[in-house]
C-alpha cells in the first residue's frame, strides 16, 4: 500500500497543507496591495517633477531644466 505524498505519510501532508496556505495567504496579500495602489510610485514623486517644479519656482535656468531633463529621459 502507498502512503500519501509520495511515502512522506502525516509529515508530509502536513508540509504540502502548510505550502498551500502560504502560497494562498500570499496571493491574497498581493491581490490586496495591487487592489490598494501601494507599492506604486507616485506621480507627483518622480524626478522629472521635481525639476519641472525646481525650474517654474526659478530655482533652476532654463538651459539646466532641459541639460537635467534630458539626462533623465535618456536613462
């Protein structure tokens, strides 16, 4: 007679129950942060933002604002 799990018997059961509820408990986590936005960067975060704020506040010429954004489009 085979034992269940391929001859692991109870501890084996026990191991492959325990997998299937983490693996579930995880997909359920990430469904909810996905659903939620976390984990998302912000529009208003992004470097190209700052230096168009840093450039419309006069903080930064003209000739720096396109010299830094083209460096960051081109990465």
């Amino acid at each position: 007679m085979m034992n269940s799990m391929l001859g692991f018997g109870s501890v084996g059961m026990f191991v492959w129950m325990l997998l299937r509820w983490i693996i579930l408990l995880t997909g359920i986590y990430v469904m909810i942060r996905l659903i939620r936005g976390e984990g998302k960067v912000k529009q208003d975060d992004t470097a190209i933002n700052v230096v168009r704020e840093r450039y419309a506040r006069g903080e930064i010429t003209e000739n720096e604002y396109f010299k830094i954004s083209n460096k960051l489009q081109h990465k």
